[in-house]
C-alpha cells in the first residue's frame, strides 16, 4: 500500500473506506518521521475557552516607577555622565536600565552614575542583555556564559540586586524558532546553563531575572518556576512579561496568565516589562492604565 494516499486517490481507487485508510497511512508518516511525544505537558499551558474571569482591579500600596528600553544609561567613554541621567528625567522617567558596556567603566565613573542618579532621584535598577545560553555551538555557548558571568560582575560592582538574561534558543539567535526548543535535552542544556552562571558567579548577591521568550521554553509561568526548581538556586528570578508569553492558546486568556503569574511567581518577579504597539503612545498608555485602576506613577 502506498505511504501517501489521499482522499482523492482514495475514491479514484473504488475504496470504500476512505477514512480508515487515511488514518492508516498517517500513522505510518508518524512511524516514517520518528515523531516524539511532547516533553513539558507539566508546565505548558493548555488551550481551552475562556469564560468570565474576574477581574480584580485593587491597587497594591507600592508606587511604581517608569523605565524605557529606548532610553536607558549606556557608558560611553568621556560620556557627560549628569546630562545623560538629567535626560532620562527630562523624557518623564524616573528609572533607568544599562548593559553590559558598564564593564568598561571605573570603579570612579560608577560612583559617579551612582551618585548622579541619587541626586535626581533616577532609579538606575539592572544592567539587561539578550544574549543565547544555550547556543548550538559550544564555544559560542561558553563565551556567552562568561559574559553573563561579567554582566554580573558588573553589576555588582554597581550595587545592583539583578541582571536581566534568557534561557535562549537551539538557533544562533536567542529568539529564534527552532524545532529543538521544546526537547527535553533542551531543558536540560537550559538548565544546565543557567547552574553555570550561578556557579560562576558563586558569592555573588545579583539575581539572574530570566526573561520570557514567545518562541522558547520560557514562555510561561509554570517554566519559570520549573526552571527555578531545577536549577535549584534563589538566585533565579523572573523579568515579568506577559506578551512574551502569548500564544494561541493565551491570547484571550490574558487575566487569567496574569493571575497564574502572580500565584506562581509574584514573589520572584524583579520587574515587568509592559509593551504597546508604538514608542510615542507608549508612556501615555501606561499612565492613563495606571490612573485607571488606581496606581500612583513615582514622579
């Protein structure tokens, strides 16, 4: 019997039972593929209609405070450091974030960024880097790790209590898709990584926020807080966001992913990131959401 049989040739062949015949012949394009069951049917989340969640819009009695990625403090030798943080007021927010350039500075241009920002009361919170821990290639994977472990470094030196990172990709990026994401032995290569870092960076107070990737193993809170379990390390934290945590099977089930954040995870959550479709609005939306339900926007 042929391996691919369709419907068409099916009744162009006088079979009665079509459809048994096509349920055989998938079957054995399954055998023909090696195809494997699915790994982390534990911690996915399922699909399934959304009904009427409540929606409970209290306030917390923390001020919060605004950042943008667009505008963070980067180092730059011979940088005006006070007209750098005096812009960051200036475009209306009161936080800050950096990257790894900061490994560069003096330990004196540190206390100056430091004691700049105290001054104009800007929050200069993390040093964030998108980077691959798990890349295909070893030694690409290993560089990678070393400069995690100095991002951390760094930020010690800088006084901060984390460092924004990712799991990462089986492609060279890591946001990639790739069909490996999802294996087993990539969980085990991610949380493998993830020891690493930890180890390397033994002593050492700044906690690893993982970001969550749509494409990856760490789009969801129950992985997040599987991750964290394996590793088996306090030391693993979590960069809250939600859209990068949609799919198909959330996307009309947002209060609810949110609510299993907060059960899950709240208590591990550094900050949040939050998105909107175009930069200028992006300032204005949040604070009239913010006004909405009542939460005070630090000023």
């Amino acid at each position: 019997m042929p391996l691919n049989i369709t419907r068409r040739n099916a009744i162009k062949s006088g079979i009665a039972a079509a459809g048994l015949t096509a349920g055989v012949s998938i079957t054995k394009k399954a055998e023909a593929y090696n195809l494997q069951e699915t790994w982390g049917e534990d911690f996915l989340t399922p699909w399934s209609p959304y009904g009427d969640i409540k929606r409970d819009l209290t306030p917390g009695k923390t001020p919060i405070r605004l950042s943008c990625t667009s505008h963070g403090l980067h180092y730059k030798k011979d940088m005006d450091f006070e007209a750098a943080v005096k812009n960051i007021r200036a475009l209306g927010y009161t936080a800050a974030e950096g990257g790894e350039e900061w490994k560069d500075a003096s330990d004196a241009e540190i206390k100056t960024i430091v004691d700049l920002c105290k001054k104009y009361d800007v929050m200069f919170y993390a040093l964030h880097m998108c980077i691959n821990n798990i890349h295909p290639d070893l030694t690409e994977r290993q560089k990678n790790l070393k400069r995690v472990a100095k991002l951390v470094e760094t930020a010690d030196r800088m006084g901060f209590a984390f460092v924004v990172t990712h799991t990462g990709s089986c492609g060279n990026s890591p946001t990639e898709t790739h069909r490996d994401n999802w294996s087993k032995s990539t969980w085990e290569t991610s949380v493998k990584s993830m020891k690493q870092i930890i180890k390397d960076t033994s002593g050492s107070k700044v906690n690893l926020a993982v970001e969550a990737l749509n494409p990856c193993n760490i789009n969801n809170p129950r992985a997040h807080m599987k991750l964290k379990e394996d590793v088996g390390d306090e030391r693993v934290k979590v960069t809250l966001d939600p859209t990068n945590m949609l799919n198909p099977s959330t996307y009309y089930r947002t209060t609810e992913l949110i609510n299993e954040c907060f059960d899950l995870i709240g208590e591990d959550v550094m900050y949040a990131h939050a998105k909107v479709d175009k930069y200028p609005q992006a300032k204005k939306f949040i604070e009239d959401t913010a006004a909405r339900v009542g939460v005070k926007i630090y000023s």
